[in-house]
C-alpha cells in the first residue's frame, strides 16, 4: 500500500504560521486543528472509480499507487475541507430520505457494536446483545479483484421498479468549470443559468457512474441494470435526477487500462505512459520511488 507523507514545510509550514497569525479567535484555532488532524484513510490498494472517471487520469500514477510508491498530500485547507464536509452532508441527506421510506439496501454498520450486515433500510442492529437503533450506512462497497479496482456505490435502491444505483452529487460553479468547461462556455458562469441549463450529467460522473455498475455486474448477482444520479444545485438547493441504463462498453477503456497495469505488476514490467508525456502530470507525479527524500 502507498505510504502518505504529510508535508510540513514550505508552504504549508507558512500556511500553518500564517492561521495562527489571521484575525479572529475561532476560525484561525479550527484551521489549525483541522491542519493538524491526520489523514482520511483511503484505500492505496485498489484503483478508485472517482480517480479513473476523469478525463484525464493516468494510468502511470495508477501504477505506482499499486506498487506503493511514496504519495506526498498537501494537508487540506479549511475551504477545500468545508466542500469535503458539505458533499458528505449532501450524501447523509439523501441516503437517510431513502432509507425512511424503506427502500435503501447495502451495508449498514452499529455504532455501538460495529457489526456490520447487509439488509434494506433496517431500524436496529440485528446483534442480538445489542440491537442498537444507532447504526450507520456503510454504502455498497464493490471490488473487482481481477483488474483491482473498486469503491463505494452511494446507494441500491428496491422497491421502486427494478433495482437501481444512485450517485449523488452537488454541483456548483466550480463543478462546472471542472467537468462541463463546454457549459461555461455556452452559458457562461452565471450559477442558475448552468443549472437551468444541465440536462445530463457530466461526462466524469457518467463514467463514475458507469464504473460502478460494471463492478456490480461482475461481481454481484442480480445487480441493477441501472443507475440514477441525484444532482443537487448548490447555488439553490434545486435538485434534478438522471435515469442512466447500464452501458458497460462506456468504460471499456478504462477496464482495459486497469488489465494492463495489473498484468504489468504481476510480469515486472514498468509502468505505462504518462498520458501528458515523458514530463510527467499532476497525478503520476505525485508519487515517488520508496526509499527517495521528500
């Protein structure tokens, strides 16, 4: 697994002596913490689906990540955080919504025991020495083992005509500018207009999406055929969903990127091409060798 090495000089030493120095008794304090805080454990043994759908993911960072190089990660600033906690909110929102209404399957885990089982919108933790109402949706965990990639689905919902994925996303300005840079064009950066306007999901999170359903199909029986992206306006609250069928030749590509670096591990063969070149990008550059000074 990649090791994570957190950056403590430069410019994040400056930025960590600069909260201290900022106006304000509480902000500053939180920045500081949250600084200080460690890592979010994320998972370096498998390929991501949210890493793989962008347009421009490199398979040589996908490489190294499985051949545990060295990942430097800038701490995360208060502002980059805030949009971390809000997504997660969004997601908490939904998914309780659904689950009310008792249509919500994956797996659920107690608060209390740790127990973790799958079922469909349950009430309590089926440990009989517990039986805790606190329990916690742990989502639709998927993994693929053959090409090593996998993640978690934001939901399965049943009971509502065939089973179906959800993926929830907020969107705002900066989403756009992101994943639809084609819209702001067209529209410009007005915050409603694009909303108004959007009337499929961005190409990444259709192929996020699409990621998903082929781990389910190929590892899961009886697997939806489908998936619905709940997309939430930040600049309003509106919200607007997209009923996508299954299209597993949409991520061919990708399978076969995945294929290809297993079966390059597995052989000892180097790594594939960066995608910007011998100079190397964002993604693949953010590894280096065990054992190299950072």
């Amino acid at each position: 697994m990649a090791t994570i090495i957190r950056k403590t000089g430069g410019k994040q030493a400056q930025a960590f002596l600069k909260a201290g120095r900022s106006t304000g008794r509480l902000l500053p304090a939180i920045t500081r913490s949250m600084m200080n805080a460690p890592e979010e454990h994320r998972r370096s043994d498998i390929l991501h689906p949210s890493a793989m759908a962008k347009k421009d993911w490199c398979p040589r960072g996908g490489w190294r990540q499985l051949q545990g190089w060295t990942v430097v990660k800038e701490n995360n600033a208060l502002r980059r955080q805030n949009i971390f906690d809000e997504g997660h909110a969004i997601h908490d929102k939904w998914q309780s919504r659904i689950s009310r209404m008792g249509n919500l399957y994956g797996l659920w885990q107690c608060r209390v025991c740790e127990t973790t089982w799958w079922a469909t919108s349950p009430r309590l933790c089926p440990e009989p020495r517990c039986c805790s109402r606190l329990i916690k949706y742990r989502e639709v965990p998927l993994e693929n083992k053959a090409v090593r990639i996998g993640g978690h689905s934001d939901g399965w919902v049943k009971g509502l005509g065939d089973d179906f994925m959800i993926e929830i996303k907020s969107v705002g300005t900066g989403s756009y500018r992101f994943d639809a840079p084609d819209m702001i064009e067209k529209y410009g950066e007005d915050a409603l207009d694009l909303w108004k306007n959007t009337r499929r999901p961005f190409t990444a999170h259709l192929k996020q999406g699409q990621i998903y359903l082929r781990l389910a199909n190929e590892t899961m029986e009886n697997a939806p055929k489908s998936i619905i992206f709940l997309y939430e306006s930040k600049a309003n609250q509106d919200y607007k969903e997209f009923d996508i069928p299954y299209d597993p030749d949409f991520v061919q590509e990708r399978w076969d990127e995945a294929a290809d670096i297993v079966a390059r591990i597995k052989d000892g063969d180097p790594a594939p091409k960066c995608v910007r070149g011998p100079q190397g990008c964002h993604d693949c550059n953010a590894y280096t060798e065990p054992g190299t000074p950072t």
